[in-house]
C-alpha cells in the first residue's frame, strides 16, 4: 500500500535587515543610498525596543553578521502570507 504524500504550499519568506549603530553621527554614513533602502537602521540604545517590536510583529532572528568596524546587521525573516 503506497503512502499518499500530501502537497503543502511552500512559504513566502520575507527578509529585513538591521544595521545597529552605536553613534548616532553613522545612522547616515558609510552605507550606500541603494542599500539603505531595504535596511533599517538603528541606534545600540534602541535596540532591545526594536527587537521585541520585531518579535510582536513575527520576525525571528536568523543570524548576525558585521560587515564594517562601526556596526553589525541582524537579519529577521518571517513567512508571508501569500493567501490574499
């Protein structure tokens, strides 16, 4: 007797990026405007504020990385919902 697989839709992921800064001069150094724009930037004292904002709304952390001496990214990604 063969076993009926089911098919599940696969999920949409949605992506976005922090870059935490600790000085407020950086906020708009360093980062090209083009890749400013799918990055939202955030000051170190805000952060602990952004990432239970981020967890409320279902974000979830996948990893860090630093790509510059003066901050790190936190990348989140989520499932969208793809049913509308």
């Amino acid at each position: 007797m063969k076993e009926k697989t089911k098919h599940q839709k696969n999920h949409e992921w949605g992506h976005k990026v922090l870059r935490v800064v600790n000085d407020e001069n950086l906020l708009n150094a360093i980062t090209p405007v083009r890749v400013k724009e799918s990055v939202d930037q955030v000051k170190m004292d805000d952060l602990q504020y952004e990432y239970e904002a981020l967890n409320m709304d279902g974000w979830r952390y996948q990893m860090g990385f630093a790509l510059d001496d003066d901050s790190f990214y936190l990348f989140y990604k989520k499932p969208l919902d793809t049913s509308k």
